[in-house]
C-alpha cells in the first residue's frame, strides 16, 4: 500500500456513502417505519431480521447479530480488508484512491490460499486468450464471427470474451513459467493431468473462450464454444466443477446485472449465459442464467435478496417450457411475482433476436404471461378437450395453483376455466372449495408441526443471563467514551471482561484509543479484521443505555463481572478441594477451604 489513507479521506467516503443505496446492490430492502428490512445476507431465512437505518446510516441482524456501516458491509458481504472496502466505495463515487495492496488482487469470498491462485490463475489465462482474440492472426477468424454475430468490440472487451489455441499445451506452459503449482491449477478445472504422467495439457483448445464470473465479478471458470463442429467435439466446453465453480451457486452476468436489477425491480432469469449475452446485445442488461443446472435454492436465495419480481424467459421448445414450469413454481413457492415470456416457434432468445430483431424480443418481455396464464396454457398442452380425463386433469391443475390467490384472480380464471372446458362455473367452484377445505386440514397440520418446531428452537436459544448482559452494557459505555476505559485500566481490576471475545474487542479498543483518543464505534468496527468480533462491537452499540444513570450502570455492571470472576474462582477451587479430600491430602484440603472461606466473604461484601 503507497501510504496510509487519510482519516478524512474515510470519513468523506463513508459519510458521502449511503448505507441504502449501497446495501440494496445486494439486498432487496422495504422501507418499514423508519427503518429499511431485507432477508439478512449473512445467514438463511425466510422472514427479514435484516435492519438498516438511513438515520445512523448503521446496519444491524436480529437474527445472527451481524452488523455495522456501509465500509464494513462491504467487507463482510465481499470478504475484503478495511482498505479494499474503502476503495470500492470510494471508485463508486468518484474518488480513487492511491492504493496498491495485494489483497485488491484476491478473490470476494472465502477462499484459501490455493483457491486464490487457482482465480489469478484464471485471470490470467482470460488475459491470454483475450489478447489472442482481439491482436493476433490466430484469433482473427474467431473474431470476425464474433462481430458478424451482432458482438461488438466494446461488448468482447466487457466481457473478456477471448480464443484457445488449438495447440495442446500452450497455457499450460505459460502457467508454469508464471510459477504455479500445476496440481493446484488442475484441480480446477483449466488444465488436464495426464494419466500416470507428470505432464499436462489445456482443458480448451481452438474455442471462443467465455469467462464466468462469480457475484463480484471474478473469473471461476470457462465455456468454449467450437468455431468449426467436426467429430464428436460438444459444442460448448464447459469448465467442470471445482473448489472456486459450483454450478447450484453461479448466475451468470448477476455481477454486471446488479445496479439494473435494483434500479429496474425485476431480473430476467435465463437458461444459458448465450441467451444472456445476447439479451444484453438487444439492450437489456437486468438478466442472468444459470449454468447448465435447473434453479436451484442457492440461485433462489440470491434472487430474494435482490427483487420480488422474476421474469423468466427460456427456449420456446418443450425442454424450455418444462423448465420455465418448473422454476416458476420453485420461484412462486418462495412468494416472488413470477412471470413468464414465451418465444414463439421453438426459438431460443438469441435465435428469435436474429430472426425478428430486438424491438419485437423487447415487445415480449415487456409484456409476459402471467403465473397463472403460463400455468394454465402449460396445462392445456398435449390434451385433448374431447377426452373428460383431460378435461378434469386441467381443471385440477390450475385449480391448485388458485388456492392461495385473491377472491378477483379466481373469480377471473374460473371463469376462463369455465369457458374453455365447457363445465359451469358453479360446478368449477364446487370442486374448488373442496380442494380449499382439503388444504387447509393439511396447512393445520403442518402449522401445528412448524410452530412446535419453532417453539422448541426458542427453548434451545441462548438467553442473556446477568453476566452476558453486564459485558454488553459495559462494553457500550465503553464504545461511547473513552474516559470509561481509561479510568477501568487504572482500577484494581484492569480487565474486568469474562469472556475471550469481549477482551479481544477490550484489547484492540484500548489499542484503538490510543490512535484515535475520541470514540466513534463506527471507526472502530472498521479497524477489527475479524466479523465475529464485529458482532459483538454491533450488538454492543445498539444496546439501550441510561446517559443520565452512566456511572451506576457502569458500577453495577463492574459488580457483576468481579461477582462472576470470584464465583468461578469458588467453584474451582470447590473442585480442588474435592479432589484433594479424595486423595487423603488433608493439608492442602485445609488451605483450599480457607480460600473459598476468605472468598466467600468477598463476595457477600460486593
């Protein structure tokens, strides 16, 4: 790092970053009262336990207790140090910083020391291929296919998109002479170990490479696409997967789709990364696919976090459709808004967009089919109205996806039952209604089991007794003047913590306050590396505290914690003593019992 930022420096980005705008690139937030709530990103659920206050400009989980300001946000949701989170923030507004750190260099995530030389390792080879792509001879042909395509130059280089050589071994060479540990780089999936041998060669070889990114934006793996099909040779080439690609997590294009997913309040869920580009070709930039997986609730979770409302748009044959079906239900089932844009003709979107240009592929995706319109047209398929099977089939299935709907979407839909099949409404209705009673018997008795389940994992939640809460209110004074520190160092009971993880919080903030002299919790969050203790340091911060009653807070809290440390002393040496009677050694027995004799009566005098 070329100096130290400045401490205005960090406070000009923090106080000009506004913890809304920032958390809602990755959190879908709903204003309530006067504070925001979203599903917390740091742990799973279903109900949002996930505050952030404008008015503070903090953040704070009631379920798993994380918490802080838009700096340490983004060093828990990206994993990066205090210095990178502050200059991604500064470069999202305007100020860069003068800053070269290595770990600038390192993946978003949790990843270990292999796992990030396998993403350089990556990085690297998407240079390469790049550089071949777009300056070489070798990469001309694939080019110009590319560019008659529809690409254009600025789309390849915003997506890094880049060509193999057809020689077996030539990163593999590269990466080696770089220095990495070819093993390693194996595992991952970009190079070949040949059997038996101690030799390697490149996984992809004479395709257009197109990289794919995770959230943040960091290449974990390749899809090659053949430029002439000879043989048996696949199409696509896909990187297979590794410790730093897991297909059930990636969406595709989520790390560039982001801002436009928040701003525009929908995504566009795709079945591949092609269709994917080319939506973004024709304009559209909220969209993401998966990997050549079906939905999964990773993908789900992600999606929640960011909108309620997901627009899907899969191939127009029956493999799309079935696929569509079934991700809409997963979607639906998870109480997002989904709908559904249907292409026509069995078209892929990147077919349908050469055949019929972008305006009229905007046209349908500006206009999809509702939930239960796609539902109901789904159903209709491959049946037979002359039949009465098919006929009482379709009314069951789209029955069932009315159940939970409002009075007008049912009216509505049974009357269209209605008119298609020929059967009354009155007799629709009746059927209805008895599939309504029937799901409710059902929904009481999984209520009865959740909230049995929900009672007992309050039971089993750890409750605050006296001790935990004195470490808490103590350690907030202590957050929020410094005084209260200084006068506790220079008492007769120097660390009056319990806990180890409140004296790392104690020891760091003595360490912070020498640096810094005044408080400001918000300033020390950002200097702790370690988000348990972050925490705790949050938890602290929120904690209800008397200004006017400081000093008997303050003393009680101090009673109780030397109450604790002399009756953990007691009940040591208790056991002492037990084991001293046990082993016949009376004399030392006689010392112990008046040491919990003398204790005791310290005890009585607090």
């Amino acid at each position: 790092m070329t100096g130290k930022i400045p401490e205005e420096t960090i406070e000009q980005i923090r106080s000009q970053s506004d913890i809304v705008d920032v958390i809602s690139e990755y959190v879908q937030l709903t204003k309530r009262g006067r504070n925001w709530f979203g599903l917390c990103p740091f742990h799973g659920e279903n109900t949002p336990s996930f505050s952030v206050s404008q008015e503070k400009q903090i953040f704070h989980c009631f379920g798993c207790g994380a918490g802080g300001n838009a700096i340490t946000f983004i060093m828990d949701i990206e994993n990066i140090p205090f210095v990178d989170a502050v200059s991604k923030l500064g470069n999202r507004m305007g100020i860069h910083l003068d800053i070269q750190n290595d770990s600038m260099q390192k993946s978003a995530g949790n990843y270990s020391k292999a796992e990030e030389n396998m993403l350089n390792a990556h990085q690297f080879a998407a240079d390469f291929y790049h550089h071949l792509l777009m300056n070489t001879e070798d990469g001309e042909e694939a080019l110009n296919y590319l560019l008659k395509r529809g690409f254009t130059k600025e789309d390849i280089e915003t997506n890094g998109i880049g060509w193999s050589l057809s020689s077996w071994d030539t990163l593999s060479i590269l990466l080696q002479r770089e220095g990495y540990d070819l093993d390693e780089i194996a595992e991952s999936g970009l190079i070949i170990k040949r059997e038996n041998e101690q030799s390697y060669f490149d996984r992809f070889r004479a395709r257009i490479m197109f990289p794919i990114r995770d959230d943040f934006g960091k290449i974990i793996a390749f899809s090659g696409r053949i430029l002439h099909q000879t043989g048996n040779d696949a199409k696509y080439l896909n990187s297979p997967e590794s410790p730093i690609f897991h297909k059930s997590q990636v969406l595709f294009n989520l790390d560039k789709a982001r801002s436009t997913i928040r701003k525009s309040g929908q995504v566009i869920l795709m079945e591949g990364f092609m269709d994917v580009l080319a939506t973004n070709q024709a304009g559209i930039l909220n969209a993401v696919a998966t990997m050549g997986t079906s939905l999964t609730p990773q993908h789900i979770t992600k999606l929640k976090r960011l909108v309620e409302k997901v627009i899907i748009c899969y191939d127009g044959d029956n493999a799309g459709l079935e696929g569509a079906k079934r991700a809409a239900e997963l979607l639906q089932a998870e109480r997002l808004k989904v709908e559904v844009a249907v292409l026509p003709d069995q078209l892929d979107p990147d077919e349908y967009i050469r055949k019929f240009g972008p305006e009229s592929y905007k046209k349908i995706l500006d206009k999809p089919q509702s939930y239960i319109s796609f539902v109901m047209m789904h159903a209709r398929r491959n049946k037979n109205f002359q039949f009465e099977n098919d006929i009482l089939q379709y009314i069951q299935e789209v029955l069932e996806q009315l159940v939970d709907k409002s009075p007008v979407e049912r009216d509505l839909y049974i009357k269209q039952l209605a008119s298609e099949t020929t059967i009354s409404v009155d007799a629709i209705y009746t059927q209805f209604r008895k599939l309504e009673a029937d799901n409710a018997k059902t929904f009481k008795r999984n209520s009865q089991k959740v909230g049995q389940t929900v009672v007992n994992d309050i039971k089993q939640k750890k409750k605050l007794n006296a001790t935990d809460r004195a470490e808490r209110l103590l350690l907030s004074h202590m957050l929020n003047n410094a005084e209260v520190v200084d006068r506790i160092m220079n008492s007769s009971n120097p660390q009056p913590f319990v806990h180890d993880e409140y004296v790392a919080v104690f020891v760091r903030l003595i360490g912070f306050y020498e640096e810094h002299e005044s408080a400001d919790y918000q300033r020390f969050l950002e200097v702790l590396d370690d988000s348990s203790l972050r925490k705790i340091v949050m938890e602290a911060a929120v904690t209800e505290r008397d200004p006017e009653q400081s000093e008997a807070e303050i003393s009680d809290c101090l009673k109780q914690l030397k109450k604790h440390g002399i009756e953990s002393e007691i009940s040591k040496l208790t056991h002492d003593f037990q084991e001293a009677e046990k082993m016949h050694e009376h004399k030392r027995a006689l010392e112990i019992a008046q040491q919990i004799i003398v204790l005791r009566k310290s005890l009585s005098a607090i």
